[in-house]
C-alpha cells in the first residue's frame, strides 16, 4: 500500500505532483480511531465504488485527532495509533491512504476550500463519509454542502450508523467499555479484540522472583489503556512488521500496590503461558480478551501468588476457545 503524507503549513503545499496522483480516487474520509465496525463499513464502501467505477480505493485520515489541535476536549489517547490504523485500512482494501497533519492551519480551512483546493485537485471522484460527518472551519461543511462544492464532479456517499444491542458503534462507545474492563463488548463494537503493541524492557524482575516472570511493556503510542486489573490475553512477537507465533497469557495493568506506594503511571506485565526465553527489545501485540479481576494490595506475597496461579488457570479456561483461531 502506498503511503502518501500530506503535511500542510499553506495548505497547498504537499500535495503529490499531478503525474503521481491516481487517475481517480474513490476516498473514505474520517479519523477513523479504532477503525471500528462502523468504520469498515465506510470504507467498504469506498472500496466497493473503486471496484464498481475502476477507480483507486483511498482513504484519507488526520494527525494528530483535530480536538487536540482544538483544544476542545482531551484526546491524547487513541485506540489505533497511525501505524496500526494504516495496517487495518490496507486489511479493508484500501490502496493509498492520505494523511492530513492537521494544526491550526488546517483548522482554518474553509468547507468549500477542503473541496475545491484538496479533493477536487486529487482527483476525488467519490467520497463516502458516516452519517454524521462534518469538515472545514468550526465543522461548516456536511454532505450536502461536499456535493455542491464538487460542482457534479464528486459523488457522495452516505453510511449509516452501525448498530450493537440497541446502540450506535463508536469509538467512544469502545472507550467507555474499556474504561470498565469489557473487553468482550468493546471486541464486538471493533470487529476484533483490542490490541495495544509495545517493546519489551526491563522492570525489577519481581515477578521471575515469584516464579511468574512478567514481560514489562513500554508503548510507544499513546493508547487508551483499559481499566486497571488483571486480563486475560493473547500475544504474539511482531517480527518485520508481522505477528508470529502467538501464546496465552495474563497481563496485568496497574500500579502493583503490594509492592509499591504513590505510583500514578499503570505499568502493563505480560506473564505469557508456555514460553520460557527473552523477550527484551522486542515488539509484542497484546489483544485483551477478558477481564479477571481488578488489581488490589495483598496482605502477603504468598497470597499473591497464590491469587497469580489462580489467575493463570482462570485464564487458560477462557482462552480455549482460541486456540482454534
């Protein structure tokens, strides 16, 4: 999948030279955090009028979330981080993806320059946006509003909401879920379990001192970290930018007050099933499948280990069902 980065200071600038765009471009146009279910639809979209139109399937998306830049709410944290977001959009069929660095400039924009300076020029011939879409200065622009601006040369597409037990899928549907340890409801909301990847550093080693040597996640992204406790999960080693083999395990998120006092930062300790080697400096993606319990102090160690062992086992039951994925 090509990449191509749009990163505007006039707004103009970065655009790909004419001889290098697409002849045509069927475009689905979001942020597209967590690229959920409704999202895929979207998408699919897009790329089913690519198909049907024999045009380029392209998705474009911004960095970072337009609300930072705005200041409106905080948003730091995301559910997909860039790179993991452009892996899942190359899975739903997408050929090239535009990433919009959006910053107050760009906030500035207005609807109809978005269209007529950005689209038009890229040579957009379908967009497919969600029910709710809105773009340009303060959000002034709609679908409406993207048909007229195209001047009859840009078809539009609008997807509609896509439905979970009564309620609209969205990813702060999913944050909210998370945020309560559901991880079987925020895997239904996405499509897939939640993931999050990190690199494998060093910690105290207490954990091989219980008998239970825990792989300590460092993440390079800003994820939305599920509430603190402890999951049951599967992780696999990202080799070249692929998973490989992938084991059982259980992660704990949290801030280890048996051992430790006035900690603020949750630490996230990956004990992996069956695997007895090193993992320092490596990549693992950890999918989070099911939440076992909430993280508290422990009178003693032996009572936590004791509660580890129980974990585990807790953990192998409700992970059988995977090992036929």
């Amino acid at each position: 999948m090509e990449r191509i980065d749009l990163f505007y200071s006039a707004f103009i600038e970065g655009l790909p030279s004419e001889a290098a765009r697409p002849e045509g471009l069927s475009l689905a146009v979001g942020f597209f955090d967590g690229v959920h279910r409704g999202h895929a639809e979207v998408i699919r979209t897009a790329v089913q009028e690519a198909k049907s139109r024999g045009l380029t399937a392209a998705a474009m998306t911004f960095d970072p979330h337009p609300r930072v830049v705005l200041g409106k709410e905080q948003y730091f944290t995301v559910l997909t981080p860039l790179d993991e977001k452009m892996e899942r959009l190359r899975q739903l069929g997408v050929d090239t993806v535009y990433v919009i660095a959006f910053d107050r400039d760009f906030a500035a924009v207005t609807a109809e320059r978005f269209v007529r300076e950005l689209l038009l020029p890229l040579g957009v011939r379908t967009v497919a946006v969600g029910f709710d879409f809105t773009f340009g200065h303060r959000g002034e622009g709609n679908a409406d509003k993207l048909r007229a601006f195209g001047g009859g040369k840009i078809d539009v597409r609008v997807v509609n909401p896509v439905y979970e037990n009564g309620a609209k899928v969205s990813s702060t549907r999913i944050r909210a879920e998370l945020a309560e340890g559901r991880c079987e409801e925020a895997a239904r909301l996405l499509g897939r379990p939640f993931e999050i990847r990190g690199t494998v550093v060093h910690g105290d080693a207490r954990g091989r001192l219980l008998g239970f040597p825990t792989a300590n996640l460092a993440l390079a992204d800003p994820y939305y970290i599920p509430r603190n406790g402890v999951y049951a999960v599967t992780v696999r080693q990202i080799t070249d930018g692929a998973p490989a083999v992938r084991y059982w395990g259980v992660l704990n998120v949290g801030l280890r007050p048996t051992f430790e006092s006035g900690a603020t930062v949750p630490r996230l300790e990956a004990h992996l099933f069956d695997f007895d080697g090193d993992l320092y400096g490596q990549e693992l993606s950890v999918a989070f499948h099911a939440f076992l319990r909430p993280e508290r102090k422990f009178a003693s160690v032996d009572e936590l280990v004791a509660q580890i062992r129980d974990d585990a086992e807790h953990a192998k039951r409700l992970l059988q069902p995977q090992k036929a994925l």
